[in-house]
C-alpha cells in the first residue's frame, strides 16, 4: 500500500507520517518533499492532517486541554470544515481541506486527551490477584523447561520457567475468561466471541477471542511484550477507562495487532510502540499465494505485494519511485529483513519498521 492511495485520515494514523510533523529529521523531511513534488495532487490532503496534528500538539504543549477545551476544538473543526469552500488559500501548511473526516479528528482528540497519567504506579502480580474476590487456581512453573497447561475451555498455556499465572475457579461460568500472569507465556485461546478471553500482566490488558500470541510480562521489566502469532490481539492499559469500560463486548478496540506484528508497553511512561517481532514467519493460509522464490525482470511492486500477502504485513513505498523498477533474483532461506535487504539494495533504497509497517524510501529507479 502507498501513500499515493493514502487519504487525510490515512495520513493522521501513520507514524512515519506524523514523525515527519511532530519530529522532523532530514530523511523524512527529503521523502515527504519528494513526494509532494512528484504527487501535488495529494498536497491538500498532506496540509489537512499536518494541520490537525500541529493544531493538536500546540494545545498540549500550552496545557494538556481540559473536557471544555476538546469540546471547543472539535467545535472548531466541525465549524471549519462546514465553510472550508470559503477559506482564502494561505499557504499550503495552513489549510484544513474540506476532505477532513470530523469523525477522525473526534477519534483523534479523544485518544489525546484521554492519554493515561505517566506517573501512574506499577501494578504487581500479587495486586491484580488481591482485587479478584472470586476463589483462584495458580499454577507456577518452578521447572527450567516450559510446560503446557489446559484450561476449562481447553485453551491453552506454555509456561515458561520462573513464571505464573492464576484464572478463576469458576472459569467456565464467567462472562470473560480472565487470566492473571507474571512472566512469559504463549497462549493458544479457543475462539468464543460471547465470552472474551484477557490476559492481566503488570499495567497491559491483552484481549482476544481465539487466537496464538505470547506475553512476556516479569515483575521487574521496563517493559512488557504481546506478539501475535495467529488472529487479531487488541491490547491497552488498565488506565485506559473506556476501552476496559467495554472489555466484555466482542468487539476488539485498543491497539490491534496481527500475526507478525507485536507491540512494547513502557510501564515508565505508559506508552505503546506497534512494531514486527523479531523472526516474521510466512503464513500459512491455503487462499494466500505462494511466496516467491525466483523471478526474472519483475516489477517490484508485484514483489512487494507477494511479501504484503505471503507474511501479512503493510510496505509503504512511492509507486512512482520504485513500482515499475525491475529485480531478477531468487530467494532460498532467507528471513523477511534479509529478503527486504536484497530487495532495497536492488533499487538502492533503504527500509525501516515504524508502527508495524515496512517503510521503503530512497530515489528510485526511474
């Protein structure tokens, strides 16, 4: 997918993009001129969502904005994008395009302000247990090898050494099938959209309703890890109110990560970082196509997009710079960094991971 396709709200929900407004360094400040030389048609959606985070972050740097002044600002909007076909142009940074979706910059605002309190205290294996009030059955791996644990569902848990977990004794019967643990642990959940299944570790709720992933979780870590392995994961803090407000629903909200893609929670200043693991691994799927292997004179694009669909991942590139550039090559065991190497090098272009996606940028070939 490239940011030709890319629309205001698209723009707004890409980290590459808004590290380039809130924090720009010479890269991306030379891609994203490069692409609004190659692309002016894009220019006013570009202007509209720069214009919404650079509005956004002026309120926070003068006062984090009360529940009057997010009010005020989404008024402000809705105002400005009912008489945007009067607006003068004043440059191209000044304008909001009459494209803006209200409803994005409301979900915008809104995961600002309600942005959990940094200074918030660690929350410990012990406490999450002390707050159940039904009876719980621990089970803690005292061993040096993993074990496998089944659940009432028949869900189930690898273990990993110096690690614990505990769940209800009435698992079965209650609304959400809740699991506390402390350590690492891969869970493989059988699905059940009407009873959810959550994972409570340090301050980071894990939700799922059938899926694999891992959770490495100790007490004593700056940081704690979720990985998906299969299905969708959705994962917030406990100080997120309004996501945990709906923690029994089927639906899946917070940050959702899939197969490949795993997200960092700093329990320092409570904040998340979507990212791949470390080993991205082919999916296996009988309607995905075949990864390629060798090709001959192939149009990068179609390769990007075998690698898109084969490991279930975004690459964001410039079509204009890089999809109509050839590559013949062949492919044996190498893994999906060592593939994207070979491929960057091919078009003397670089890449790097932001928010769980690929970013290709460089000149191109063209």
């Amino acid at each position: 997918m490239g940011y030709y396709h890319y629309e205001v709200t698209d723009f707004l929900e890409d980290q590459y993009f808004k590290s380039w407004v809130l924090a720009p360094s010479q890269e991306t400040c030379d891609f994203w001129n490069n692409f609004l030389l190659t692309h002016p048609e894009k220019a006013e959606a570009i202007a509209g969502a720069r214009s919404v985070l650079l509005g956004i972050r002026s309120e926070m740097e003068a006062d984090f904005p009360t529940d009057g002044r997010v009010a005020a600002m989404l008024d402000e909007i809705h105002s400005r994008k009912g008489s945007a076909s009067r607006w003068p142009m004043r440059g191209l940074w000044l304008r909001l395009g009459a494209s803006l979706s209200a409803a994005a910059v409301v979900l915008l605002v809104i995961g600002w302000a309600r942005q959990p309190n940094r200074h918030d205290s660690h929350v410990s294996y012990e406490e999450l247990l002390s707050a159940v009030e039904a009876p719980l059955v621990e089970q803690t791996n005292t061993t040096t090898s993993p074990i496998l644990l089944i659940l009432p569902d028949s869900s189930t848990i690898l273990l990993q050494p110096k690690s614990s977990v505990s769940y209800r004794k009435d698992f079965v019967k209650n609304a959400l099938r809740e699991v506390y643990l402390s350590g690492q642990a891969f869970f493989t959940v059988t699905k059940n959209r009407q009873r959810p299944f959550v994972v409570y570790s340090n301050e980071l709720v894990t939700k799922v309703l059938g899926t694999s992933f891992m959770v490495k979780a100790f007490e004593d870590a700056k940081q704690v890890e979720v990985c998906v392995k299969t299905g969708k994961v959705s994962v917030f803090p406990r100080t997120d109110t309004e996501v945990c407000e709906g923690i029994a629903s089927p639906e899946l909200a917070g940050t959702i990560i899939t197969p490949n893609q795993k997200v960092l929670f700093s329990r320092e200043q409570t904040q998340l970082r979507k990212g791949l693991v470390d080993e991205p691994e082919i999916l296996a799927s009988a309607v995905l196509p075949a990864p390629l292997l060798k090709f001959q004179d192939m149009p990068v694009s179609e390769l990007l997009n075998n690698i898109e669909e084969t490991y279930g991942i975004d690459i964001v590139y410039d079509h204009r710079l890089f999809g109509e550039c050839l590559l013949t090559a062949s492919f044996t065991t190498e893994s999906l960094y060592e593939k994207m190497d070979l491929i960057c090098k091919g078009i003397e272009a670089s890449f790097e991971v932001i928010d769980g996606k690929m970013v290709v940028t460089g000149r191109g070939c063209n």
